[in-house]
C-alpha cells in the first residue's frame, strides 16, 4: 500500500467516527439530562458555525459576508430541522438504533428524490432497496425490541431534512463555504427554539462540552474532513463508506454507553445496509 492510500485511508476512517461520534455524544448529553435538546441543538449549530465560519475565512470581514452569501435559506432550515429532530430523538433512543434509522432515511430521501427526477432503477436495485425497506420496517414496528415511536418519528424527520440537505449540497460550488454559510443561518432557528423550551432548560458543564464538541469538533471538523475526501473518491465509494457509521455508532453505545445490541436489531442492521449497499453498487454498475 502506498503511503497516499494509507493517508486516504485514515482520513476516510476518522471522519466516519466523527459521523458516529455525533450520535454518541447527543446520546451521552441527553439521555443522562446533562442537557436539554433545545440547548443542545443551538449550542451543536453555534460552535459548528464558528468553526465552520474559521476554516472557510480566518475570521477575515470581507470573507465572513461572502460566505454568508454562499448559504441558502432552505438548505439552513433542513439543517437546523436535521439537528432538532436528531436531539429530540435522542432523548428516547440508543445510540446505534439513532444511527441506524438516520441513516436508513437520508439513503431512502435521497433515493427518492433521484426517483422524481426520472431516474429508472434496475431489477437488482429495487431488491436491494425492497429488502432495506422491509427490514426497516420490521425494525421499528411494534413489540417488545421496538424502539420509541415518537424518538423513532423524530428521527425519520431528522434524516428526510438532512437527506434534502445532501442532496441540495451536490451542486455547490464551494462546499465549505457554503455549509459555513448554512450553520449560520441555522442559528437565528436554533435561537428561537431555544427561546421556545426555554422554561424547562437545563445545561450541566459536561452537557455543555459535549454539544460543543459535537458543534466544533465531529460535525465541524469533521465536515472539513470529508470534504477534502470527497473529490479523492467516487460517489459509489462514498455512499458504501458511511455504511460503517451505524455499526461504529452502535458499538461506541455498547462500550460507552452500556447499552445492549439485540437481535433483531442485529439482524435488521445486516439487512437494511446490505439492502442499501446492493442498490448503490447495482446503481453504479448501471451509471
């Protein structure tokens, strides 16, 4: 392996655990009411913003105001509709059911939205999407395993606004400035939200270091990060890459968290990113 390989390598591996590190923290924060989700929204957007803002211009006036101009108003209000619905949810859910759910609906949005604009999958495609879909299913239907139906409701909500949110990002000219531009029109949201769950907001230090280091540090960064991955590889590569972020989610919840992986979770897993990753290599074949 030649050492520019090794270099992609790490970096494609350090952003999927920032990916899956954002649910871990929200988990951590939330479920333990070291904070509330309100804050911890505006708190998550506000640092993300900042550093977002100082990587695009080095905190330079004249660049500040053109990469305000270079984030949109609808792809800011399914940013801040992703980060609500996604701190929300996890006041009820595990860390690894959040992940997987998230992720299962911004592929099913993205997918969906290819599918109005005339796209035409392949036989293998619609199996591989079927089996996800079925496996999704069975995975938040009602039982004993089932995962809380409002946290779950949430979350689809979370992951339809942040698969829009992709999708709107594609054809950007500049991809940091512009999602530097889109955290901080997502503030003035979060703000108001804050000021709305206002009476029955609580925020402890650690609460409050760990929604800034999901801001700053595993949205922010790791953004930047997966940017300058990105035009390194192809479209397919990334798709099939943050297939792993649930999984690394998941086992980050069982070792930090304590929480227990069941089988049906297990096997709904296995069926729902096996589902996904036939259907985008099937794509790619066809493309």
């Amino acid at each position: 392996m030649t050492r520019s390989f090794l270099k992609l390598f790490a970096l494609i591996a350090v952003t999927m655990v920032a990916f899956a590190a954002n649910s871990l923290l929200a988990r951590l924060a939330l479920a333990e009411s070291a904070i509330d989700a309100g804050s911890y929204t505006f708190l998550r957007l506000a640092s993300g913003a900042i550093v977002l803002i100082v990587l695009a211009t080095g905190f330079s006036a004249t660049k500040i105001k053109n990469v305000l101009s270079e984030g949109n108003w609808i792809s800011a209000m399914a940013l801040f509709t992703y980060a609500a619905g996604f701190s929300f949810a996890y006041l009820a859910l595990d860390t690894g059911m959040g992940a997987l759910i998230l992720f299962a609906m911004v592929q099913a949005t993205m997918i969906g939205l290819a599918l109005t604009k005339g796209d035409k999958p392949m036989l293998l495609e619609w199996v591989g999407l079927v089996v996800a879909f079925v496996a999704f299913v069975w995975l938040v239907s009602p039982g004993l395993k089932a995962p809380d139906p409002l946290g779950t409701l949430l979350m689809i909500v979370a992951g339809v606004a942040w698969g829009i949110y992709s999708v709107r990002g594609r054809s950007t000219y500049s991809p940091l400035a512009a999602t530097a531009g889109n955290f901080a029109l997502s503030v003035p949201a979060a703000l108001v939200l804050l000021l709305f769950t206002l009476n029955g907001a609580s925020a402890s230090t650690v609460g409050v270091i760990l929604a800034v280091v999901s801001g700053a540090v595993t949205s922010g960064l790791g953004y930047a990060l997966w940017y300058r991955v990105l035009p390194q590889i192809s479209s397919t590569q990334g798709a099939i890459v943050q297939l792993t972020v649930p999984v690394i989610a998941a086992a980050a919840g069982v070792i930090f968290a304590d929480e227990e992986l069941t089988f049906k979770f297990g096997a709904a897993s296995l069926l729902i990113l096996g589902g996904v990753a036939l259907a985008i290599i099937a794509k790619a074949r066809r493309s």
